[in-house]
C-alpha cells in the first residue's frame, strides 16, 4: 500500500509542479544576487544570503531559508490535505476501501507518501540551488559557521533555558539576556572563537524589552545574525553534514502542517478546506509565536522551532532548539495522527 | 420518480394493467422475513449470501434505511428497487462497511459485517454511486493500481487487469487518461475493477447509469454470463425495466424500509384477466355486458373471462359477435405497477 500512495504521488504532475515551483523561487532570487551583486546587508533579508556571495556552496541553506516560512508548508498543506479528502472528494476512497485497504493502513500510507513528499521537496531544492548557487557564485570557501549562539532568553521549552549571552562570543553586547545565568543546562558551550564577532542584532536589540527579550524576537535575530558570517572555512564534508542536518531537521519540522492537514483531511472531504485549516492553524501560531502575552503556549506551538535549523551551522552545532524542535513537532504528529485514526476508523464513508 | 424505459413483459399495446392486492404490503405494515433463518444460518440448500436483521441507519432523526431484512441467496440476480433517496446507496455502502449501521445485524458470505468485513470484502466486486477512478492515469493504470491496493498477489496482474478490461469492452482502449473517458466508459472502467479480484457476489449500485441501450444489453449480459458461472449480483437501481429484465428476485425498498421481497416471478404472476385490444371497442363493451371489468385510456377492455373458458373462448365469444380483435393477451401484473402502488413518490420530490 505504502509503494501505491507513493506511486499516486509521484505520477501526479500537480507533484512535480509543485516541487518545481520551489525550486524555482530561490533560482529566481539567485538569479537577482548574482547580476546584481547587491547582497542583503546583514542584518537583514533571508538568512545566509550575504554569505552566498562568498560561497555558492551556501546556496542550499540560503535556498531553505527563502522556501521556509511560507511556500514549503503551504505546499505541505495542499499535499497532506487533499491525501484523504481528494480521494474521498473524487470517489477513489469507497473503492479503495473496499478494495480492501485497511483504513489505518491506508492512513500510515498516506502519512508515508506525505513524509516522502517533504523529503523529496527539501532535497529538490537544495540540489537545485546547490548547482544553481555554485553555478552563480562559484564554489569559493564556506564559511557558514555562525559564531553567535543564540540570544534567547525568557521562557524556554522546559522553562530551565535561559541560553545565556555570555556564551556567545559575537553577541549582541547589549543583548538582555535575563540575568546571564549561563545555567547549568547548557554549561557545555564554549564560547566560540569570534575573530570577526560583527556588530549584529542591533536592529532588534533596542525594540526588545529591556529585561526580558522575547524568544522569537531574539530568534529572529538570530536568524538575522546568521547573514553575518565568519570564521574559519568549512570543509565539504562538514558543510555537508550541517546542510543534511538542516534538511533532515526542516523535512521534520514540516511533518506537524503535515500531520495537521491529514488530520483536518480525514475530518472534512474537501482537501481545499483541510489545506486552508492547516495554513490557518500555522498563521495562528505564528501570530502567538510573536505575541508576549502567549509566551506560556509558544514552546508548544508547531512553528517555534521551526527557525532551529540555522543551529546546524553555528559551532559547534547548538542542539537545546533543534531538540525542542523534534520533540514538539513529534508530539504534534503522534497526538494529531491519534486523533485523523479515531476519527477515520469510526467514520462513514459516504462521499 | 423512475425512469420507465422500454418495458419488456411483452404486453404492449399499452394496456393499463391493474394489479391484485396478495402478496404485497403497503410501507407502513411490518415485513416478514422471507426466509428467516437464525443469524448464523445453519448449512442449507441454498445458503444466504446477504442477511441483514433489522438493519437501521439514521442521519439525526431521519431514518435512512430503516429495520430491514435483506435476503440475499446464492446465485441469485437480485434487484434492489426503490425511488431515488430511498437508501438504496446507504444500504448497498453498509453491506461493504463504508457506512456503520445504527442498529441491526449483516451478514455477508457468512461473516459479520462490519467486524469481519476484511474476510469478505475480497470476495466482493463492488460498485458505489457511480465509478470513480484518478482522472491523470489511463484506465489500464487506474486498475493496475486498484489491484496493487488489494490484498492480492503481484504475480499475474497484469494478466488480471487485461482480463477485466476486455470483459467489459475496453480492451480495445489506448493509454489516453481516465479524464477524457465518456460517462460510459468509465462506468464500464468501475466494473471492470469490481471484476478485478474474480468476485464470488458482485454489489453494484446503478451500474448502467451513463450507458447507452447498446452498453446497457451489453453489461446486462454480461452480469447473466458471471451469474451463470457462479457470481451472485445484488444489483440497485432506480429503473424498473433494468431490474426486470435481469434479475430473478426483486426487493424493493421505500422511505428506507424494505415492502417487498419476492421472486420477480412471483410478483409479475398473471391476474387472471385478458386484456382486449379491438378497433370495435364499443361492439365489444356490448357483447361483453358483464365480463368487461374496465377500459384503458388507450382504448384497450379488460375483460374476466368466465370460468375455465379464458382467453380462447372470449375469442370465439367476441368473433361471433362480429368483433374484431387485434390482441387479447392474458393481462400481467407488471412490476411497475407493483413498486408505484406500494411506493411513495420520490424523496428528490419537493
């Protein structure tokens, strides 16, 4: 059953349409950089995309930053949300259901197909950018290593974490961060060697509250940080490894919209409405993400971690978010996955 | 309400034929069960294929199918009659576990359905509500891809797949996608993926739908060919004429309870009475005084021959009184007759 959903999903051109419109964006954009030359200041602008300009080895994670935010997990959503209701809206379920498929079955299927949706997009667009940005850019040094840890403090996953300033060698001198108690959870943080520690976040560093920075402000600015890069270059086999981290970690961060779209896709049999219900839970929780007063649900939300990836190319790789990350968007997929089998196990197919 | 079609009882001449009141219920009194047999049947003659026990289905307060029990023996061409949104649909998707029922028992092919649905459901070639298949893929795909969901073995897929398409008349058909298929040929595309798994009971709801009469014989003799070798069919339609010239038992359902379930010979049973087309239609009324029971719009008598003396008698009869007669046929109940005495009008009736 697994090799059916993946064969109804690869011989569909809306698939290879889809892919290939993500793959197309950061072409476009590369396209742009390298006529121009005009990197984004740093500071500002997708990350990594000042540093492409040295490297077009860089490409890839510039390339994931651009699909990210919006276009990898609407494209997520209309796949994962029409898996069952397409095939109920357009008759195929009754048939395959009494084929028979089992209906748990078919929905780890369709789960799978969804799964090996998200593998393939992610790794389409980082091939394509890869030979896109080498192309452009040429493949000169990486240095992608990102020499600040990330300023976050107030109320991490377990409430422990506050990732104190000081151990980051290129922060932001003013950056707020609660006290600096480099807490026990994290004492394991050198600080890294910062030859160039550019002058970064300051965008951001004055908005924030004096005391307490907000944690997606302050992971925004680590996102912004990023764009500045020094350090020493990294080899091709390290660079590899940190760009499969960052693609296996953002495959997983998409698996929740998935895993929200499915669900929503068993309950309604109209895959648009299960699309636009999972791309509106997603905006509703990056609207929380930002708000102060929703701090007690960020670290619960599907999109707080999604920005952890740019962890991968820091040194050494900072692993507190993208483990939160995992953990969340696992729990989103267990819990949601319980709910899309209840429901489908128990419901009349009468489309 | 239905759709009369041609009528095949050969007592043209549109004579209007009444019926006799024996043997069917009206909707409201309770239905007796035909065969009732203790659910799980002991090993008889004829086992049952289908059973269901005060089978009930509500959506809120409305009953769609309503404490019915169906019979379903082996080899039997059975029609499932009713008026459109008389749960035919709703009861067809319960007997193959797409649709939980409220209340009541099925059986099929001796298990229990829903519990035991995946024992039988290879052994049941289907057809719910119109075909459906994935628009981008060639038919050939669509099946090969139906046959790869099952539980089936690889080995001679493809040999399957050719099978069902040439038995419904697309074994012709090039790798063109299921979109550009006419009505017709997909409806003979879902027959061919319910004939995919070589089916020992084949449940087909309006299967002839979008056919063209030609597509219509065609797909009526093929189900009589399955039957032949052994298929049971349980077949729903809202057309009458499609039920009567296929099917050897008739249940026919209204406002979701089943009022009648008998052999189709049984119900068509003759009335007795002869029906009288003549061009002297008043000469006629004459000479029969007594014996003309009623006149059809048409022109046409209906006539009580008298004791033992039928039909040729009335001929000498109405010749010696200078009659002409074009037709005089022993008068049948038609199974129209029958489901539009004892069905209401159509749920799609505002």
């Amino acid at each position: 059953m697994m090799v059916v959903e993946l064969r109804k999903l690869f011989r569909r051109p809306r698939t290879w349409v889809t892919i290939g419109l993500l793959c197309l964006l950061p072409a476009i954009v590369a396209v742009f950089l390298a006529s121009t030359r005009i990197a984004p200041p740093p500071g500002q602008g997708a990350a990594f995309l000042s540093a492409v300009l040295e490297s077009g080895s860089l490409y890839p994670a510039a390339a994931l930053a651009l699909v990210l935010p919006i276009f990898l997990p609407v494209a997520v959503a209309v796949i994962a949300g029409d898996t069952v209701a397409g095939e109920s809206g357009a008759g195929t379920l009754r048939y395959l259901l009494v084929r028979p498929v089992g209906r748990t079955k078919l929905l780890l299927a369709k789960l799978v197909s969804v799964v090996a949706f998200v593998v393939a997009t992610v790794a389409a667009v980082a091939g394509s950018s890869y030979v896109v940005g080498v192309t452009l850019f040429g493949a000169g040094d990486p240095v992608a290593v990102v020499n600040a840890i990330p300023q976050i403090s107030g109320p991490g996953g377990g409430g422990s974490s506050s990732s104190a300033g000081g151990s980051g060698g290129g922060s932001a001198a003013s950056a707020p961060s609660a006290g600096g108690s480099a807490s026990a959870a994290d004492p394991a943080e050198p600080a890294p060697a910062a030859p160039g520690a550019p002058s970064i976040g300051t965008p951001g560093a004055d908005t924030g509250s004096p005391t307490q920075l907000d944690p997606t402000e302050a992971r925004e600015r680590a996102a912004d940080s990023v764009a500045s890069l020094s350090g020493d270059p990294l080899s091709p086999a390290d660079l590899a490894l940190r760009l499969l981290g960052a693609m296996a970690y953002i495959t997983i961060s998409m698996l929740g919209v998935g895993a929200i779209a499915l669900f929503l896709s068993t309950v309604t049999a109209s895959s648009l409405g299960a699309t636009l219900g999972a791309l509106a839970a997603l905006i509703t929780s990056q609207v929380l993400v930002t708000l102060d007063a929703a701090a007690s649900v960020t670290p619960y939300l599907p999109t707080r971690y999604w920005l952890a990836w740019i962890d991968f190319f820091r040194d050494p790789i900072f692993l507190r978010d993208i483990r939160a990350g995992l953990i969340v968007q696992a729990a989103y997929v267990v819990i949601l996955m319980l709910a899309a089998w209840a429901n489908f196990t128990t419901k009349d197919v009468a489309q | 309400m239905t759709n009369l079609g041609e009528r095949s009882d050969g007592n043209g001449g549109g004579a209007r034929r009444s019926t006799a009141g024996t043997g069917v219920r009206t909707p409201s009194e309770p239905v007796p069960a035909q065969r009732a047999r203790p659910l799980p049947g002991p090993p008889v003659a004829t086992p049952l294929v289908i059973e269901t026990r005060g089978l009930t289905k509500r959506y809120g307060t409305r009953a769609a199918v309503d404490d019915v029990d169906l019979h379903v023996a082996e080899g039997d061409r059975y029609g499932f009659l009713g008026p459109n949104g008389s749960g035919k649909t709703t009861m067809v998707r319960m007997l193959l576990g797409l649709v939980f029922a409220t209340r009541g028992e099925i059986r099929v092919l001796g298990h229990e359905v829903p519990r035991e649905v995946h024992q039988v459901l290879p052994r049941i070639g289907a057809m719910v509500e119109g075909p459906a298949a994935y628009g981008h893929l060639s038919g050939r795909a669509n099946l090969d891809l139906l046959d790869a969901s099952g539980p089936g073995p690889r080995a001679g897929r493809r040999r399957r797949v050719g099978e069902a398409m040439e038995r419904v008349g697309l074994g012709g058909v090039d790798r063109r996608p299921v979109r550009t298929y006419s009505l017709g040929m997909r409806q003979r595309l879902g027959l061919a993926g319910a004939l995919l798994s070589r089916p020992d009971l084949l449940i087909l709801d309006e299967p002839t739908n979008g056919l063209d009469p030609h597509g219509i014989r065609e797909i009526r003799e093929l189900l009589i060919e399955l039957n032949h070798e052994g298929t049971t069919v349980f077949l729903s339609s809202h057309l009458l004429a499609e039920i009567e010239a296929l099917c050897t038992r008739v249940g026919v359902v209204d406002r979701g309870r089943l009022v009648l379930e008998e052999p189709l010979d049984a119900v068509r049973r003759r009335t007795g009475r002869v029906v009288l087309t003549t061009p002297d239609a008043d000469r006629a009324a004459a000479a029969l005084g007594g014996a003309l029971v009623d006149r059809t719009p048409e022109g046409a008598l209906i006539v009580t021959p008298a004791d033992g003396d039928g039909a040729a008698g009335l001929a000498r009869h109405l010749v010696g009184a200078g009659v002409r007669i074009d037709a005089l046929e022993p008068e049948t109940v038609s199974l129209e007759d029958v489901v539009v005495r004892i069905t209401g009008p159509g749920s799609d009736r505002a």
